[in-house]
C-alpha cells in the first residue's frame, strides 16, 4: 500500500515543476516524504525478508537437529548391532577352529584305531588257533594218559598174575 502512494506522489512530482529547473519547498517536502516513505517501504521488505530468512533458518537448523539426532540414534544401533555380532563371530570361529583341531586329531587316531583293531582280530584269530590247537593236544594227551593207564593197568594185572601164579 505504501508502493502505491509513494509512486503516486512520485508521478505527481514529475509533472509538477518550476520554471528554473528547481522543485518548490512543498515539493522539496513532498520528495522528502517520499523517499522516507520508499525508505521505510524498502525497510520494512527488508525486514519481512529477514523475518522469512530467519524462519527458514530456524526451520533447517530444526531439520538439521532432527537429521542429526536420527544419525546419532543410527549410529548406536549400528554399534549395538556390531557388538552383538562380533562376541558370537568370534565364538564360531573358536569352535569352528577347535571343530577343526579336533578332525585333524582324529584322522591318525582313526587309522591308528582300525590298524590296531585288525591287529587286535589277528591277535584273537591266532589265539583261539592256538587254543584249538592246546585243546586238540590237551584232549591228545588225555587220551594217550588214558591208553597209557590202561596200558599199564593191563601190565599191572599180568604181572600180578604172574605173580600169584608163582605162589
């Protein structure tokens, strides 16, 4: 509204004007009051550009804080999750490791063990041949101690024979 005046009076002021060139006292003063006037008009933009300015300002640093806040509680997510995976990684590849010392302990182990059972089946094979082979001659020499004792019973009996036969 304050445009509008003062550009009327400046249109007024342009066809208003002495004969020498020069501008009356009252037109001096209307002038003045005009510029104060646009001056006042410039001002007060000014100050509803500053007033916006700041407003945007304050909005962005709004965001800002907001975008800044949402980083932090990002990053300590981020740091719980590293934490929460990191004990159970390493853990894993403790086991795993362990899993793995293990195999490579039983791999000898496990052929050692199928040496020492076909060893252990020769070694029982052999004694139960031997134990055979004692229970044949045991049950041999039973019966030749038998034969034997028969033998020399029969002996026994004829000499005894003999003997009565003497008498």
């Amino acid at each position: 509204m304050l445009e509008k005046q003062s550009k009327k009076k400046m249109k007024s002021l342009g066809s208003i004007s002495s004969s020498n060139g020069r501008l009356s006292t009252t037109e001096e003063n209307e002038e003045d009051e005009i510029s104060r006037m646009a001056i006042a008009s410039l001002q007060a933009r000014e100050e509803e550009i500053q007033r916006k300015k700041m407003e945007v300002k304050e909005r962005v640093e709004l965001q800002l804080g907001r975008a800044e806040e949402e980083s932090r509680r990002l990053t300590q997510i981020w740091e719980e999750l590293e934490v929460l995976g990191d004990p159970l990684r390493k853990e894993v590849a403790m086991v795993r490791k362990k899993i793995d010392m293990a195999n490579r302990e039983l791999k000898p182990l496990g052929q050692s063990c199928q040496k020492k059972e076909k060893e252990y089946k020769e070694a029982v094979e052999a004694f139960n041949e031997k134990n055979k082979e004692k229970a044949l001659l045991v049950a041999a020499l039973m019966e030749m101690l038998a034969e034997s004792e028969r033998l020399r019973m029969t002996k026994l009996e004829e000499l005894s024979k003999n003997i009565e036969s003497m008498h």
